[in-house]
C-alpha cells in the first residue's frame, strides 16, 4: 500500500496537529502556539524516535477513534489517557501510556479520555503530512493557522503520513505529578493592587473556570481589587502571564492567547510549571507561590 493515514471515525472534542510552535512573531500578532504540555509531547516523539519539533496529534478530554489504513505504524500516547486498541479482528487491547504499539491495516485506536487531566499526545514512527505556517504546522484554530486550514479536525477527517521504514519499540516508567502550587513572578503592574488583594493572591485558592481553553483560562476566587486604574494602554503578552480584569477574576494566557491586552497583569506563570498548569481541568483548584528569577531559571 502506498497511502497510510489515519482516519478520524471519531474526532473527539479538540484534537489538533501541534508541534513547538511559531517562534518571534508576536511583533506581528502571531503567538507561539505548538504543544500546550510541551514535556507530554516530546516524549511521545522520543518514543517512537523522532525528532523533537516533529508534529504529533493533540487531543483534550475525549479523544479521536482513529482507523488505520496502510501497512503498518508505531505509535505511542503520553498523558493520563485512557485506550483501547482494537483490532481488525475485533479484539480490544486495553493500551497504556509511555510504551509505543504497533498498528496493522485495519486496527483503531480509540482514545476514551484523559483522566483528571486535560491534554495528551498521540505521535507515531513517520512524518504526517502538514502545511507549515511560518515554519510550524501547529493549528491555532482562533487565528485559523497551521495545517487543516487552522481547524480542528472533524470526523470523517483524514491525516496521511509516509510508509513506516523502521520500527522502534520504547517504553518508560513516567508519572504525571500533580503540584501543590504554581511558581509565579511578579509582573509589571503588581503594584497596581493593594495591600490585601497582593497577599490574597498568594494565600486563597482560585478555580479553573469551565471558560477555559488553548487561548487562556479564566480563574474564579476572591476578588482582586485595583487601586489604580483597571485598564492600562495596550502593551505585548507572554504565555503564563496573569491579567485581571475589572471583575477581579485573573486570566492566565496559554499558547494561543492574543499578543496584546490591556489589562493590568499581576504576575507570569514560570516556564518550568507551565506544562503542568494546563493540565488542570476546570472546578480544579490551584495557588500561587511567589519566587525570585534565579529560582525560576
């Protein structure tokens, strides 16, 4: 067979193409994008043996039921993912994450859920087929870039890919530790709050909100009062930066949040926590911890 690709029987709820995303555009509006559990990603592609900025397959809450058509792939998923394998015979082998699995014509993958978590990774031992974008095929479905014309795919979808040349078969012992608090910096307009909101920041817990998504997620908790103005001109964001709004309920921007805001922003999420931040799902509760730059670093 000379066409391998996997059909989408099954899309899931939002499953995307990402990769490590688009780097130094935002001075022309265009943000990072790429895997939002950066960590989850790369060992999926380690796994199976590829290259670290190769594209895998991103899926949050359900996943897609994917048929295989073509010879044979590898694959393996990374994440807290339930699946099952079922085979052309149609014998179910339940899967498990960080070990790859080989794929005959005809086999599917069916990625049930992610388990008190948001996101996780499906790579496999070849390159799929996708349009860059300023050097990323990273579907950011807001500004409707990346492969698939920017959108999410859907069912019925086909995502092709070159015939397997090599196998590689990996397994590792991994454990995706939740954490007790996320390490922040305090950011330009800190002091814009007063006294008792700055030590609420740090000591009361926040909710993730249902409106919550790739672009940012909304915070729900004790108000967060300004003492200067809740607006400020518009200026540049980065991912896991904090703004509030004048309701007081933070924001934190994720990978494909707007490259500009105007609200004031009370502290930046460090690099180092971000990939386990966007695992928490909404109604779950998270704090923040104050620490210096050489701690971040």
């Amino acid at each position: 067979m000379t066409k391998n690709f996997f059909e989408f029987v099954r899309s899931g709820i939002n499953t995307t193409l990402q990769d490590n995303g688009r780097g130094n555009l935002y001075h022309i509006g265009i943000p990072f994008s790429g895997a939002m559990d950066k960590r989850n990603y790369l060992i999926a592609n380690y796994l199976v043996g590829k290259k670290n900025n190769e594209p895998a397959i991103e899926f949050a809450y359900q996943g897609p039921l994917l048929k295989f058509n073509g010879d044979k792939v590898i694959f393996a998923i990374t994440g807290d993912v339930n699946f099952d394998i079922i085979r052309k015979n149609s014998s179910v082998e339940k899967g498990s994450c960080y070990q790859t699995y080989k794929l005959l014509n005809g086999d599917q993958i069916d990625i049930l859920s992610t388990n008190k978590s948001v996101y996780g990774y499906l790579s496999i031992n070849s390159n799929f087929e996708a349009e860059n974008f300023f050097g990323s095929c990273s579907i950011n479905t807001k500004a409707m870039l990346g492969a698939n014309s920017g959108k999410k795919y859907e069912n019925g979808n086909k995502i092709f890919f070159k015939k397997l040349e090599k196998e590689i078969h990996r397994k590792i012992n991994y454990t995706n530790l939740k954490i007790e608090k996320l390490r922040v910096l305090k950011a330009t307009n800190f002091d814009y709050f007063d006294e008792e909101s700055k030590k609420d920041f740090f000591d009361q817990s926040f909710k993730v909100s249902k409106l919550s998504d790739r672009m940012g997620m909304r915070l729900e908790g004790k108000k967060l009062e300004n003492k200067i103005s809740t607006n400020i001109k518009s200026e540049g964001l980065i991912k896991g930066v904090i703004q509030v709004p004048a309701d007081g309920n933070p924001i934190i921007m994720l990978s494909d949040h707007g490259t500009i805001g105007g609200y004031p922003k009370i502290a930046v999420i460090i690099s180092a926590d971000y990939d386990k931040l966007v695992q928490f799902q909404p109604g779950s509760y998270i704090k923040f911890e104050s620490v210096k730059i050489s701690e971040a670093e």
